[in-house]
C-alpha cells in the first residue's frame, strides 16, 4: 500500500515533470534569426593592445553520426548541435592552444571525423571517432604551407586538398594519399583564381569600391548529383560584400566552370551583413544549409558573426542560397515543411522611440532601434536598475525579440567558463500596465546576440527591456530588434523603378521613387526571371549602386517595398543586356 503522505508526493513529482515537459515544449522556437546566437569566444590575439572583443568566422560544419559539429575560427574548442539550431560548446581533451584557423572538417563515412586548420599553416590531418569527448590524434605527416585548408574524400575513398587565401595567388588543389597517413599524392593544381576586371562582387572594399587586389581564400567542397562545387570567398572578411562564389566541375580537381549565378551566398543590406567563408552541410530532412562568416568590424576588422541560409540546388543544377531577409527570423531546419522560409515577420522597432535608465556620451537610446549593428547603447553601469522601453508607437503582434549585446570595454579573453545574460522583458499596451513576455532572470546561458520567439504572440505597444545581469563591466546593446506584424497596410508596389547599367558592365546604378509608406526596399535579381537568386536590403534610400555583376552575364531584376505590415506586390521583372 501506498501512505496517503507518499501518495501525494508521487502526484506532485508527476505533476512537475508533466508541467516542466509543457513548458519545455512551448519553449522550443520554430524559428532563428541570424546572427546566430552562440557563445562566440573572446579573441586573445589582439590582446596585446587590450583590444577585447567575441567573434566567430569560417564556419566549417559537418554531420557524423546524425548529429552535427562546427568548427569556427580559433575558438578553443568547437560547437555540437543535434539540429543545427542549438548549439553547446566541446572542450575538447586535444585540441590546438587557440583553436584551428579557417578550419577544415571532413566526415568519412561515419567511421572518422577528420579536421584541419593549424594557424601556422604547417599542420597534420586530426582525427577522432569520439568527438564529443575530442581526444584527437593527428596523422603522422604534416602539411606544409596551407591557409584556409579544405579536406574533401570522395565516395571512392580518394582525398583531396583545397587551400588559398590570398590577394595574389588562385586557390589550390592536390591529392592525398589517405591510406598513407595522407601525404601528397600529386602534384599541386592551379584551379582557379579571381578575376575582378570580369566578376565584380570579387573586388575589394565596401560596395565593392575599391581598386586594390581583393581576397580569393575559403574553399569548400560540396559533391551533389555526381557533381563537384567548389565554392569559395571574396573579396575581405571585414566588407559587408564578403560572399561565398562557387565553380563547378565534373572531377574534384577540375576543370572547373565558373557559376552565371554568381555570388551564391551573398548579404550586403541590413543589420548584419557579409555572407563568406562558409561550408554547406546536408541538414535534417536532408535539406542543405550554408554556413557563414558576418561583418560586426567595430572594435576591429575581425570581429564577426556567424549566420546560416537555407541552399538549394534548382533544377539546372546551379547552387545557390537563399539571404532574403536574411537577418529577419526564419524557420528552424527541423520545422516540418517549413524549414528555412521566410517566417513573414517584419521589423516593428525600425527607428521608433526609445527611452533609457542612462546613458553614456554618444552612445544614446536610439542607437537600439537605428538597425546599425556598430552603433549602440551604453549605460552607466551594468546593474539591475537599468532599462529601456521601445515605443512602438502603434500597437502590433510581437512574435520573437533579438537582443544584441555588444563589446564596449569588456576585458575578457578567452573561454570564461560562466558568463551569463539576464534580463526580463516585458510589453504593454498602454505604458502602464505590463506584462513579462520573456523572463531569463535566472538564466545560465551566455547570450550575446540573444533570439527568443515568444511561446504565443502578443499585442503590445510599448516593449521594455529590464537588465538583470550581463558579463562584461558595461551594459551595452547595439540593438534591440522586435519582429512581428503590425496592424496596418502593406506597401503599394514600387513605381519609378529603373536599372542603368554602366559603361563597366559590373555596375549598375538602380534607383526608384521614393514611398512614404516604405521603412525599406528589396531589390532582386538573378540571371533568368525564375532565377532571383541575389537581394540587397535597403534602408532609407531610393537608390544602389550595385557593384556586384558579371561583365558577360545578362541579369532580370525587380524590387519590393515593406513596412511592418507586410511587403508589397514585386514588380515584374526588368530584363537588363
């Protein structure tokens, strides 16, 4: 027999767990938003000038054993997720000082995980059959002068690697002999190099502005329908421009065919910007994504991101990834049916009022809601007494809020075990009553660019942000981003829209009347009206110079305009020669 005292305790234990599945279960998010939200690694080779600052960059993601691992640029360790949505960082037992430098990552066959990318550019092959423990041995050879190293084995058992990065020298390629403790096999081939006075998205600088010689380094191999896709980056990690290109060939050391489509991964508008030196993993559902690196470029030029795109391969055969909206939330790899779309959520805080418990010189409350990942907030202190509130201005349904935290002064450097972010937020219509829509007071979680959708939507007008606890000495966000839809009208279709190509058949100067019922453009273009590959995201603005095209490549273009309501009709497409 059960004691009735007993009895109780069990229905209570029981009714717990039920309670904390329920929850749990509410809680896991349909959707991300890029940049992704991991806990980036504080950078210690700036350290000597006391330059402190998280990044992360070069993604190379892997599947092995149905789950996935994704090395990122000397980060001391490396990142496991089971859904490429939640990741926990590895401390591996054997591992490089600092972490591996634009590394390289290969999957055989389930059996071994294989991983390259020591920062001196001399290194062996690692490998493990235990990476969640990473007791890593490596291949008894070394490798010589490799930087940005790519390992690719190929269904045959026969292995190859891609190195470069350079603003002179073309990207590499050579057999190994993988039975034989991987040592070279061939001799080195010249595959393909960048051809800037052809391909305009390779030139250097802002836009894509420059005249010196931009950066060709990167590679990635991707072997899809008996076909090899090598991609690769240009032209500078700090640009907004930074992109991921791809040739295409039927052997995995060429001949190689540059892709019409060019740049396939590509996001130079909005928040965040930048899309290179990535890697393409087969996903759940067995869908592709590409991974890649993104600009934040304010305490330094390295100081970066990480971001994820869905990436297809349409019916000709041309790879391309889908950055549209690329920084607004879009559905998780695991959503059913879903997976990688638009969610439709437009941004409700763009340039809307803010006000602050503090602030410090210029750092001042609208830099939270001007969209500009480089300017930001700063409080006086980082305690709990400090908050800001988003006027909104009308009411709407908030689906999901990114808080992006940001690096003013931090003094870290390294893995910390222990930091954490934590806060509460909450929402109002009337600016005096308020309800807590998201409540991480006594998180554990470190959270630098924090993405949380909200279990149900909720209408509100007013959104405030209340600090708990942050990490570093000061309180400082470059951003609070609010997605959902608002109550009111969509755009009208954009008129006045005109494409002028340039004597320098890379650029073309786009430009349209301007709408008072716009927050934004997107404007659109690929190489066939079925083939709108590209976009670019504009603010405030109704022109581009678009530096980015192929001299000998006809394009189709089109634009849109949104607000947070909604986006308009696009218009039919522009066929420019």
């Amino acid at each position: 027999m059960i004691h009735n005292k007993n009895l109780f305790s069990l229905i209570s234990i029981i009714a717990c767990m039920v309670s904390f599945s329920a929850i749990a279960q509410d809680a896991r998010m349909r959707t991300y938003c890029n940049p992704l939200n991991v806990d980036y690694t504080y950078m210690i080779y700036n350290s000597d000038m006391d330059i402190s600052y998280r990044s992360g960059a070069d993604p190379a993601v892997v599947e092995f054993r149905g789950e996935y691992y994704m090395f990122v640029t000397r980060s001391m360790g490396y990142w496991h997720s089971t859904d490429l949505q939640n990741w926990n960082f590895i401390e591996p037992e054997k591992w490089y000082p600092q972490g591996s430098n634009a590394p390289a990552a290969h999957n055989y066959k389930d059996s071994v995980l294989y991983v390259m990318g020591d920062p001196s550019g001399s290194m062996s092959v690692l490998y493990t059959d235990n990476p969640k423990r990473g007791d890593w041995k490596g291949v008894p050879a070394i490798l010589h002068d490799l930087q940005d190293p790519a390992l690719f084995i190929d269904d045959d058992g026969s292995a190859y690697v891609y190195w470069g990065s350079s603003n002179l020298y073309p990207i590499r390629g050579q057999r190994l002999n993988k039975d034989h403790r991987f040592i070279r096999y061939s001799d080195v081939d010249s595959l393909f190099n960048k051809d800037m006075e052809m391909h305009g998205w390779e030139r250097f600088g802002a836009n894509n502005s420059d005249t010196i010689p931009g950066y060709i380094e990167g590679p990635w191999m991707t072997k899809h329908n008996n076909k090899y896709y090598l991609q690769y980056a240009a032209p500078g990690t700090e640009f907004n421009v930074y992109a991921d290109g791809v040739y295409v060939a039927d052997h995995p050391l060429g001949p190689f065919e540059y892709a019409p489509n060019n740049p396939v991964s590509f996001k130079p508008g909005g928040f965040m910007n930048g899309a290179g030196h990535g890697s393409t993993v087969k996903g759940p559902q067995n869908r592709y994504w590409h991974f890649a690196s993104m600009a934040l470029s304010a305490n330094v030029n390295w100081e970066r991101r990480l971001c994820m795109f869905p990436l297809y391969f349409d019916n000709d055969g041309l790879m391309w990834s889908d950055s549209y909206f690329g920084d607004y939330p879009r559905y998780t790899p695991s959503e059913p049916g879903k997976a990688g779309e638009f969610t439709g959520w437009m941004l409700l805080s763009y340039k809307k009022p803010v006000t602050v418990s503090s602030s410090v010189g210029d750092h001042t409350a609208e830099k939270l809601t001007d969209e500009q990942v480089k300017t930001y907030w700063l409080a006086k202190d980082n305690g709990n007494s400090q908050w800001a509130t988003i006027d909104l201005q009308k009411p709407g349904m908030v689906h999901a809020v990114q808080i992006n935290y940001f690096d003013h002064e931090s003094g870290l450097y390294g893995r910390i075990p222990g930091l954490r972010h934590r806060y509460v937020v909450e929402g109002s219509l009337d600016g005096r009553n308020w309800k807590v829509l998201i409540d991480k007071s006594n998180s554990f979680r470190d959270n630098p660019n924090d993405y949380v959708e909200l279990p149900q939507p909720e209408r509100i007008r007013y959104l405030r942000y209340r600090n708990r606890e942050v990490p570093t000495p000061h309180l400082a966000i470059s951003d609070i981003r609010v997605f959902g839809v608002g109550e009111g009208k969509r755009p009208v279709p954009v008129t006045g829209f005109r494409v002028n190509r340039e004597n320098d058949r890379r650029d073309a100067l786009i430009s349209w009347n301007a709408q008072k019922d716009a927050q934004g453009y997107n404007i659109r273009w690929g190489i066939a009206p079925d083939k709108l590959y590209s976009s670019w995201l504009v603010y405030d603005d109704h022109q581009l110079i678009l530096k980015a095209l192929t001299t000998d490549q006809e394009y189709y273009f089109t634009i849109e305009a949104f607000n947070e309501n909604g986006i308009s009709i696009p218009l039919r497409t522009s066929h420019v020669k």
